[in-house]
C-alpha cells in the first residue's frame, strides 16, 4: 500500500509506501495510513475564508401540537417571502 504525498520531496509530489502485506490476510493493527498528514501539512501554509451563512430551513419546534410552525429568519425563509412579495401571495 502506498501514498501520495505531494510536499515530501522538496515541494514535489512522491509515493511513499505504507504497508506491506497481502490481501486476503487483511491491515494488521497499528498501521498508521496518514503518518504526519494532520501534523504539520508538511510545510504548507493554508489560507482559509470564512463565510457565516444562515440555515435553509429553520422553525420553532417548543409550539403546542396543532398549531401552525413558525418560520425563523432562514434563507429559504428570505426566499421565500421575496417570491411572496414579487408573486403577490401569502
């Protein structure tokens, strides 16, 4: 069994072999298949950006059974009350 390990031969892409064995005895314990991949990203500096979005659907469950569900600010709710308002209905 192999990996790819893209930053290990200086910045360039390599396979690197992980275990050794057979098929039909199956993975022994202990075999480590992602050695140092979450440690340190092997050097690689990651950027992230970060969005805050609503829920698609969000309703308020705490109402008596039978009463009508209360929508909360969502985005289908958004979308919904735009095509309400363009569509002319309620």
């Amino acid at each position: 069994m192999y990996r790819r390990c893209l930053y290990c031969d200086k910045g360039d892409a390599q396979l690197q072999p992980l275990h050794r064995g057979s098929l039909t005895a199956g993975l022994q314990r202990g075999v480590n298949l992602f050695p140092e991949q979450l440690d340190n990203f092997m050097g690689h500096t990651f950027q992230l950006v970060v969005n805050r979005y609503l829920p698609f659907v969000n309703i308020e469950m705490d109402k008596e059974p039978g009463t009508p569900l209360a929508t909360r600010d969502s985005l289908n709710t958004r979308m919904l009350h735009v095509i309400a308002t363009s569509l002319n209905f309620t």
